[in-house]
C-alpha cells in the first residue's frame, strides 16, 4: 500500500519488528474510555473507529459497547498481531482491523460515531488527520485522544532511570540516524488546541483520570524496552543503551523484590464533539 500525502515512512516503520513484545507490554486501554465518551456520544455508537489501534489493545475494549468497530493501523507487523488475536478471541465478530492510515480513512462521510486514538495521536499529522475526521464523523459524534504518562508510578529512582533511558535514547537517534529516517512526534500537550483551532469540533475538553495495572520487575523492564524510541537505539546498532538498561532492571527488581504490585497510569483523554 502507498503511503497518502502527509504520512512519514519513519513513522509508520517505528514499531516494525517487535510488535508482540509491544502487546505484551503495554496497558490494556481501561475500560473507564467508553463510560466517558458514550456519555458524550449519548447512545450505543453503530460505528467506532480505534486509528492507530496497534495491536489491537484499544480495540478489543470497544466489543460490548458497540455494534461495529475498526481498528485502523499502518503498521503491517502490528495489524497482523492484532489480527491474531482477533481470530483467537471469543465474541469479537463486530470487530475487525484494516490496514490504513489516518488522514485517508475507509469510511464513508458522516458515518463514524466515534473515533478514538490511543497512544497514538501524536505519530499522526494533525491537520489532515482532524479533517478528515471531521470528514467521517456524524453530527454529534466524538472524537477522543487519549494518553498516558510513561512510566506507571512505583518509586522515584527506578521512574528516574526510566525517563532517563528515553531522553537517551532520543538523544542517539539524532545523533545517528539519518533525518529522513527518525521519526516525528507531534506534542501531546498541543492536542487540545489543535482540535479546538481546527474548527471541527463545537466542543472540545480535557479529561484526566487513572488506571491500575499488575506489574511484577519483568514487566516493568519490558515496559521500557517497548518504548518506540529505544527499539530504534537497537535498530541502529547502537550498544550505547546497554549499561543504563542493565541498571535499571537492577533498580526494578529491588523495587519490586519478587512481588506483583498494583501499579497507576495516569492519563489524559482530550475529547472534541463534532
């Protein structure tokens, strides 16, 4: 498939390889996501449209609360996981993934109740996205970005080399890389505006809430390893990653010391009404 005007090649590459560590890894999307944004919709959606779906973590959520769902996701190594999982589950039969993008979606005018982009927004381009969501969206329907912070709560020094790893990372990735090799991140913090300023939605706001997870030292670690930036350190080659990762699972496993704890993400859903 060619990649639509306004797509990066880096970007749709970024999670190429390790797709099944990634969905082992990461949260499942909490269920408090359609309580929030079915209050706003004001009924059952027939149609919602999970873009950027990965592996399917946010889409899977959506199977009770609503007659159809799509996941949407460029990423062939992620949609394929998400596809495997799907014909392995029980009453998903409402729900399916495509291979698509999202400022070129498959669907007709005004005929999506909701669209939702987890962990996600910020690899998309957000001017051509926001219009064509605007394109597809019913009158009333809902549009909701939602994030959380890295990495889950558990103590300062093991949080500490974690964000550290990741500044790291960023900070070899443009030393080594290419240009037109690394990807972009637009700001998380500048989601809001964008919607607001985009002049799709008479009502946009923002929502924080928060989500508990069981993580044992192992998760954790793979947690951190999961993070887009650091796959690429290994992609490039580069060893330069090795003693902080070596550290850090040193600090996971006294923190956790052998047990399974109950962990909070905290996240924030910035959500426009069409």
């Amino acid at each position: 498939m060619s990649i639509p005007e306004g797509n990066l090649l880096s970007n749709v590459e970024r999670f190429t390889g390790f797709a099944e560590g990634y969905d082992r890894s990461r949260p499942q999307a909490p269920s408090v996501v359609p309580e929030l944004i079915l209050r706003y919709l004001g009924r059952r959606p027939a149609l919602v449209a999970d873009v950027g779906c990965g592996t399917g973590l946010s889409t899977m959520l959506w199977r009770s609360w609503a007659d159809r769902i799509v996941g949407i996701e460029p990423n062939a190594d992620m949609i394929a996981v998400a596809r495997e999982k799907l014909a392995d589950s029980d009453d998903t039969d409402n729900i399916s993934f495509e291979h698509g993008f999202s400022n070129a979606l498959p669907f007709a005018a005004q005929s999506v109740d909701v669209i939702t982009c987890s962990q996600s927004f910020h690899w998309m381009d957000p001017d051509s996205t926001l219009k064509e969501f605007g394109r597809v969206l019913v009158q009333g329907g809902v549009f909701a970005a939602y994030d959380c912070d890295w990495p889950p709560s558990l103590e300062w020094e093991t949080e500490d080399a974690y964000n550290r790893i990741l500044t790291k990372a960023d900070d070899i990735i443009q030393r080594l890389a290419p240009e037109q090799q690394q990807a972009r991140k637009w700001d998380k913090n500048s989601h809001l505006n964008r919607m607001a300023a985009s002049g799709v939605f008479r009502f946009t706001k923002e929502i924080v809430f928060h989500h508990h997870e069981p993580f044992d030292a192992d998760r954790y670690v793979r947690l951190a390893l999961s993070q887009g930036g650091v796959q690429t350190v290994f992609k490039l080659g580069s060893s330069e990653l090795d003693e902080d990762l070596v550290r850090f699972s040193a600090l996971a496993g006294k923190a956790f010391a052998g047990k399974t704890l109950e962990l909070m993400f905290s996240y924030r859903m910035r959500l426009g009404i069409k």
